[in-house]
C-alpha cells in the first residue's frame, strides 16, 4: 500500500522537486502551498505523513501541525530558521514532530516518511548535506 503524502510549502519550486522524488520512491503525494487546501485534505483522513514548512507565507503551519497531532498523523516541519526558533514556535507540538532543517537530504526526507509511527524523532542536521540529493530554499 502507498503511503500517501502531503506536502505543503509555498515554494512551487521545492514542491514540485519533492513530490517528484517522493513518487519515484512509491509514495504518493499531494502537494500544495495554500494552508486551507493543506487544512481541507487532512480533514479528509486520507494522509499518513504530512511534510510541511513551519512559514506559509504570512502564515504559520501550527493550525496544520496541531491538526495532523490530532490525528495521530506523522508530521515533518521543515524549517530555515534556526532550530530553536523553530522550537520555540511550535512549543509543546516538538514533541510530536520530526524537524528537518532546510537545506534538507532528500534521502533523509524520505525515510522519515517511511517510518511507521508518530512517535517524535529529532534528526541532528549537522552534515546532512549531499552534493545531489539536496535542496535549498528557492524563493517561488
């Protein structure tokens, strides 16, 4: 069974790049940058993993982290500020997430959406970094 995705960044650039490599790797993802869209999806209970930027935009992803945290949904923040800030952004919900610092490996990426649990894993990030398979922060 493909475990199903959902991607939320509001760089196009990013998103098409990990949705294209999640699917060559048998998942299958649904991509899009808007939080309501993001928020309408998961209200369907249709998503095993939610991979989302900590910023939209204007916005912040904690209605969407706090949603999939209900529903026991494994949740990816990506971030490229600071860890910390990060942390201190999503307060009691770090604990329930997996941190990926942007420019993030997207082999890390992928197996952090294989894993089967929602249990909290936090990933150092110091030397994550591969001459291919990463991807920095394009503006959109």
């Amino acid at each position: 069974m493909r475990r199903v995705v959902l991607l939320v960044d509001d760089c196009s650039v990013l998103r098409s790049s990990v949705d294209e490599y999640l699917t060559s790797f048998g998942f299958h993802a649904i991509s899009t940058g808007e939080l309501r869209h993001a928020q309408r999806i998961l209200d369907k209970k249709l998503v095993d993993v939610v991979v989302t930027d900590v910023v939209l935009g204007r916005e912040t992803a904690l209605p969407i982290i706090r949603k999939a945290a209900a529903l026991n949904v494994r949740t990816i923040v990506t971030s490229a500020f600071v860890e910390e800030s990060v942390y201190r952004l999503l307060g009691n919900l770090a604990q329930s997430v997996s941190i990926l610092k942007k420019p993030f490996d997207l082999s890390r990426l992928r197996r952090q959406a294989s894993v089967d649990t929602t249990l909290p894993r936090m990933y150092p990030t110091a030397g994550a970094l591969t001459p291919t398979g990463s991807f920095y922060n394009s503006p959109a």
